[in-house]
C-alpha cells in the first residue's frame, strides 16, 4: 500500500524554483563557473538520464543491473524479516525491482527523490507490482536528509545508493552523506552502494560524450531548465558539450563551453563568459576497490562485500 507524498510536496515547486536560482547564480558567479547536477532532473532532463542509461556507450547502468542479478539473493539473505529499503535518489526504480524481487520478507521501500514528480510515478508503480509491500515516499534533496517516515516497521533499515550517483558528490560531501545515511538509518543497517570504477579514458570519455548526442542535450538542458524556470537568457546553442577525464580528481567531467564571448541575463543580473570559458555542471568520480574502502572506513561503515563485474566495470558494495 501506497502512502500519498504529503501535500507540501506539491507546494513545494516554489521554494525549490528559488533554491535553483539562488543555486545557479551562486555558482555562475564564482570562477571557474559551476552549476550542481542535481538540476539536471526535471522531467525533460529524467528522460534524456534515462535514454542515457540505454546508449550503447553508457555502460554503467547495465553492468551494474548484471552485477546486482547475480549477488542480490545472497545479500538480501542479510536484510534479515520486515526489513525497510531506503533508496537515495531513486529515479526510475529498475534496479530496485532487483533488490525487490530477490527480498520478498522486505516490509518497506522508502524511495527518496528531489523531483516529485518522477517520485510519485516510481512509487505508484512499485506499489502495483509488490501489493504487500509498504510504500512511503519521501520527497526532498536525500543530501539534506528528513526523518524516515513513520510506520516503515522496526527491521533493518538497508539503505540503497546504485548507479554511481555517490560520484557526483565531492570527496567530503560523500563522506558526510554516506555518514549521515548511518545514523538515519539506525542499529544495524546495512548499505548497499554503486560505484563506477576507473577504467581506460577512451571508455569513460566515451560514456560521457556518446555518439547520437543525448548526453549533450543533457548536459544543455540544464541552460533550457534556468531559460524556462528562471527566465534566463542562455542562448542554449552558445555552448558545447564537453566530456573531460581528471586523472588528478580520478573523475569525469562535464562542461558547458562558451564557443563565443557573451553576456547572460538571469534575474536582473548580467553574467559575462568569454570564448571558451565553461560551466563546470557535474562531475563523476571513478573509484578503486581502495577508495571505497577508505571512503566506507571515514564514514563509519565496514565493507562487509566489494564485489567488481566484467568490463568495463563496475563494483557494488556492501556496508555494515
Ligand atoms: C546518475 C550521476 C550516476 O554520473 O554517470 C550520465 C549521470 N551524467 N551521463 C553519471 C550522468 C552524464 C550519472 N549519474
């Protein structure tokens, strides 16, 4: 059964319209430029993510789906009776379908999600497959973390962060999440954490810079969010889509580049770029067995299992 995402959900488009702005013109006036992903999503930007996760050159998404298949039933052995998923920016729930499907003793999935929309569409339809399941939506930013929601029963609460998003979060933003995520999830829990890990620049470059462009309309479509939403005025076709690899961050980046000088008005406020000058809008970090270890052990989780798939690839980790 299917909790409604409180009222304020809805109300809550304002104040999040003017988060984003004051979030982007903080970010546009600092230099280098940069804007946070998590502006990326609105339905347009959910729906490029989503083709994204079906381009040939994107290989994150299916070989973690092939990875979870495989090791689910074991780890969900673990989860131990009425346990509660918690997902961390849960998207469009394919892969919790897994974890779902191999804990059928699970009593809740509470998924978390900034945009309410792709939120209470995910939720309605694990609510349809799994009816004995308890469904309580959270809708909010999962870095700021709200209290659980109430009646979510008293098992383990397991916590379930896949398809790299960790590596969006700067070093010690992720070490302040993934030690906020265990004390909001309590005695006992258990985390399950995606992560994409280094491999050849040719392949991640590739991931990030694919052939038929969504990833580039992805990238831009952040521009076409601020022109509607805040009344910006990018000229959307004044910037390229670039794909970096920074060994020395060990992530990948992308940038919205100026291909000319110009003069961007947004609330009143004029912002200059010149030729060549970037938006820094997202970085993805690229992990080693080692660096999870050393992020789980500053947090304050024990890896109780790191297990790596076939190329290209990628680990899923098990915390305790
Ligand atoms: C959803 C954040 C994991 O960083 O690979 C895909 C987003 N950006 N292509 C990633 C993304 C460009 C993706 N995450």
């Amino acid at each position: 059964a299917r909790d409604l995402p409180a009222p304020e959900a809805r109300a809550m488009g304002e104040a999040e319209t003017a988060r984003f702005r004051r979030d982007l013109l903080n970010g546009l006036g600092r230099s280098p430029k940069v804007a946070s992903p998590k502006w990326f999503y609105d339905a347009e930007g959910s729906r490029l993510f989503e083709e994204i996760t079906r381009l040939p050159e994107y290989y994150p998404t299916r070989q973690e789906a092939a990875l979870l298949r495989e090791i689910a039933p074991a780890w969900a052995a673990r989860f131990g009776p009425g346990a509660a998923l918690v997902e961390f920016g849960s998207g469009a729930s394919e892969k919790t379908r897994i974890v779902l499907d191999a804990a059928p003793d699970l009593a809740a999935y509470v998924p978390i999600d900034i945009s309410a929309d792709a939120l209470s569409a995910a939720a309605r339809s694990i609510d349809k497959s799994y009816p004995g399941l308890k469904v309580a939506p959270l809708v909010g930013d999962f870095l700021h973390l709200a209290a659980l929601p109430e009646g979510i029963g008293s098992g383990r609460r397991v916590g379930f962060f896949p398809g790299s998003t960790i590596g969006n979060l700067e070093p010690a933003e992720a070490v302040a999440f993934l030690t906020a995520a265990r004390r909001q999830l309590g005695e006992g829990a258990l985390f399950i954490l995606g992560v994409d890990l280094v491999k050849d620049p040719e392949t991640l470059v590739a991931a990030y810079d694919d052939a038929a462009g969504v990833t580039a309309a992805f990238n831009r479509n952040l521009l076409v969010r601020a022109n509607r939403e805040l009344k910006a005025g990018f000229d959307v076709d004044g910037f390229a889509h670039r794909a970096v690899w920074n060994p020395d961050a060990s992530r990948m980046e992308m940038h919205l580049e100026a291909t000319r000088d110009m003069e961007v008005r947004i609330d009143g406020r004029a912002i200059a770029f010149h030729k060549g000058e970037t938006i820094h809008t997202e970085s993805s970090r690229k992990f080693t067995e080692a660096s999870v270890r050393e992020l789980a052990a500053a947090s304050g989780w024990t890896v109780a299992a790191f297990e790596a798939g076939p190329a290209p690839s990628v680990a899923l980790v098990l915390l305790e």
